[in-house]
C-alpha cells in the first residue's frame, strides 16, 4: 500500500510517516524544505518537495496513492483555505489511480473547547476554541469526500520525542531559565504519546471503516501545575514557575492563549472498541525523566 502525508517533516506528520514505514508500507512525505529531504530518506520516507499552497507539486504523486494523509499544520496561513485547497486535492486525486482511496484528515480536541470534568466523545456537541473555529467545517468536507473511505482524527495535546506543546516547558525551564505557562495551572490537557498517536493512524488506515471519527487520548489526568512541576524537575530548573493569566497572555499570543488554558477530559473508547487501539504510555508525568532526555537530543 502506498501512503501520501502532509507535513512529513513536522511533529506528527514525521512520526506518523516513521510509523507507516514500519509497519511495512511505502509512504511519500511532503516537505518545503529540501534541506530536510536527508532526513525523510534516513527513514525510508520518500520526500516530495513542495507546498499546499501549490497543489500541483504533490497531486500527481497523490493519485498514485491509496491513502491520501493531511497531518500539516500551519498556524501562520490562512488555515480554512489551505486546508481546503489540500482536501480538494485529495478528492481531486480520488478519482485516479488505486481505487477506492481512504482520506485521513488531521483535527484536533481543541474542537470541543472547553469541557471541565465532563466526559465527551466523538459525538459531543462542538464549540471549538477561536483559534480552531474553522476545523469542523473542513472535518465535514474530508468525511463527505465522495467515492472515498474518509475519517477525521481528533488527537490530544501530543507529548513525547521532539516535544510538542510540552517541548516548551523543556525550552524555557533548560534553555531560558524562565518558565511561563498560561492560566493558573488548574486545567487538565487531554494528551497522547506521539508514538501512540502514529500507531492510531496504522490501525485506521487499516481498519477498512469509513466516514469515522476518533479521539486519541491516554488515560492521565495530570493538572497542568503537576506536569510543568514535573517537566522542571526533570530539567534540572530550580526557579520559579509563573502562571499568566489568559487575558494578560492573549496580548502576546492571541488566540493561541486560550487553546493552551483549556480543560479537557476526552474519551478515547471508540477507538479501543473499533480499532483494538491502546495507549501505551501512562501519562507526560509518568515518563518526564525520558521526554525531557528525548527533547534535549532532538535540540542537537
């Protein structure tokens, strides 16, 4: 089976390209960096050299896929039209090649905004957090996709290698001496290990499902005040934690601020239930000492 992703050489992307790979399939990555190319190909990815915003250096590449992923995120452009473009182009590139094709589309929790200590699933009502108000829109478009077996995969704040979100509390407790975090360390993140989060994209594209969603979280329930505590503590970071509170740190961030202050309690059961998926990892907190060990090697 051959495999297309988006954002090949970002956090999720690369890992989930890594784990395709491994699982025995031949996967075409698309980067804008042909500096980066050297690494795709270290890991038995094919680089495509190109960009969203230019379809046609990847849709020929595309339709000779069968599974067509859109893992690429971009906070700086115009999300709603590049995501779009990106989908057309996988819908556009269903109608050639291997037959039928499956699309995989890249959400996230942050669609269901603010939850508390209520429980949601895949069929929770959405009020997405502003800086994500435009995802459930492209969600419907990529499960809608005719002639193709499509999902949505909604993950939680990804944690693990590279770092993710949580790379931030390593930078600034280890390489700023400064540790900042929004809100007032209250809140609970719904997470997931990036490699349990790769291993979820395996098993749907697998699965032989279609127009599906799913949530991939862990079970932790750490509260933002004990995983940064734990993240400075692994990095040798001794001086004070600050909490800014989302309106102070909006003035900097914009909208980003409210996505990092939201409380969240995700389930993941359907995807347990569907797709034999388990999360291996026992939480951020459980396993600091490594995360921290595995980021500050990705630093160089």
């Amino acid at each position: 089976m051959k495999i297309f992703i988006t954002g090949a050489t970002g956090y999720i992307g690369f890992n989930v390209a890594s784990a395709l790979c491994r699982a025995g399939y031949e996967v075409w990555g698309l980067t804008r960096s042909a500096e980066k190319t050297a690494t795709l190909e270290q890991n038995e990815i094919h680089p495509v050299i190109g960009s969203m915003q230019q379809p046609e250096s990847y849709a020929g590449i595309a339709e000779q896929c069968t599974v067509l992923i859109h893992a690429a995120v971009d906070y700086q452009a115009d999300q709603t039209e590049t995501s779009k473009k990106t989908l057309e182009t996988f819908i556009n590139a269903g109608k050639h090649g291997p037959q039928p094709k499956t699309l995989i589309y890249t959400s996230g929790a942050w669609v269901y905004g603010n939850t508390g200590n209520r429980l949601v699933d895949e069929t929770a009502q959405l009020t997405p957090a502003k800086l994500v108000t435009w995802r459930p829109a492209i969600e419907q478009m990529a499960l809608s996709a005719p002639g193709m077996k499509s999902f949505v995969i909604r993950p939680g704040c990804v944690y693990g290698k590279q770092g993710g979100l949580t790379g931030a509390w390593f930078n600034g407790a280890y390489k700023e001496k400064a540790l900042k975090v929004v809100g007032d360390g209250n809140n609970r993140w719904t997470v997931v290990h990036v490699d349990d989060l790769a291993e979820g994209y395996v098993r749907v594209a697998e699965s032989g499902l279609s127009k599906e969603i799913f949530n991939f979280s862990d079970r932790s329930r750490a509260t933002m005040r004990e995983m940064v505590t734990a993240a400075a503590l692994a990095a040798g970071y001794t001086g004070k934690i600050e909490f800014i509170p989302v309106a102070e740190a909006a003035k900097t961030m914009g909208d980003f601020a409210e996505c990092l202050a939201l409380d969240q309690h995700i389930d993941a059961r359907k995807a347990v239930r569907l797709l034999g998926w388990q999360p291996k990892h026992g939480g951020f907190v459980d396993g600091v000492e490594t995360y921290f060990m595995s980021w500050k090697a990705a630093q160089g």
